[in-house]
C-alpha cells in the first residue's frame, strides 16, 4: 500500500471515532459539574479525578495494545471465547485497574495529609476509588473487547481504534461511576 493510501486509510478509520470520542468528553465534563457539588463534602476529591481518568487510559490502552498485537498475529480471535491470552489479559488488567484506583485512594489522601489541606477521610476516599474502579473496570474490558472486535470484523485496524475507544469509555463510565460512588458512600456513610 502507497504512503498516501496508508495516510488516508488511518484518518478515514479514526476519523469517526475521534468525533465520537470528543462528545464523550463534553459528556465527561458535564457529569464532572455534578461532582462539583460533593467537593464540600469530601474535600480533596477533585485531586483523584485527574488521576483516576488518566489510569483508566493507561491500564486499558495496554490492555487494547495486547488485544490488537494478539489479533495481527493471529493468536486471538475476534470473539468472546476461551483463550488463555485474552484470559490473563484481562484479569491482568481487571486487577491493575482495581489496585491502582485503591493506591489512588490512599495516596491522595496521604498527599493531603503531608502538605495540611482538608480532605475526606482514607476509608472514604478509598470507597469511592474502589467502588469507580470495580465498575469501570468491568465496563472498560467489555466495551473495549467488543468495539474491537466489532471493528476487526469490519476490517479496522485494531491500532487505530484503541487509543479514542478507551479515552472515550474512560471518561464517559469513570466520571459516570465516580459520580455514582460518591453518591453510595455518602449514603453508607451518612
């Protein structure tokens, strides 16, 4: 394939996720003003949300990059099916997400602590981290494995769809669930 064709094969195959994937952040931010009003209630939430939106990003983006190295070479297939490499990609992954939204948790609320600024307590900050996570985790893995499947099957490189597919499910379910789980542990919390 010419360099012109390649170019224009990569932009005809991104372009539309790309568009999918900006409206997906202007829904992000618009569930982020809904966080704003809990920020009296546990102080120094705002700190996580960054965080947690770029981890989701980083723990998913390999996990695509594994998918799609996986299906270029043949060695998974694009279904949900038992394949011991999609297995351990997943539960890999399944576990990377949920542990790093707890260190998030803690971390923040160490940070906090050393420099003097208010914040929620550990336990609720950490709940809030560990409830986000399990539910984007798991929405994350299914939306990930079937967008990309979806799309081989279509014949879309997997390489061009990975990055915006997980922006897009990142910050859509990660603000959707960080919304939800501050809303539960105040509740459990009262």
């Amino acid at each position: 394939m010419a360099t012109g064709d390649e170019f224009w094969s990569i932009y005809r195959e991104a372009l539309p996720i790309l568009v999918i994937a900006l409206g997906g952040g202007l829904f992000a931010g618009l569930v982020l003003e809904g966080i704003l009003e809990s920020v009296e209630r546990f102080p120094g939430l705002l700190v996580m949300v960054p965080v947690f939106l770029a981890t989701r990003g980083n723990v998913y983006g390999a996990l695509g990059g594994r998918i799609s190295s996986g299906l270029h070479q043949g060695l998974i297939s694009p279904r949900f099916e038992r394949n011991d490499r999609l297995i351990n990609a997943v539960v890999a992954s399944f576990v990377n997400g949920i542990g790093i939204s707890i260190v998030i948790g803690v971390i923040t609320w160490l940070a906090l602590f050393i420099i003097g600024w208010d914040s929620a307590a550990l336990y609720e900050f950490v709940g809030i981290m560990l409830i986000a996570g399990l539910l984007t985790s798991v929405v994350m893995i299914v939306g990930l494995l079937a967008i990309i499947f979806a799309g081989y099957k279509r014949g879309y490189d997997p390489d061009n769809l990975v990055g915006p597919i997980v922006t897009t499910l990142g910050d859509i379910f990660g603000m959707l669930f960080l919304l939800f789980s501050i809303g539960l542990v105040e509740v459990l919390v009262g």
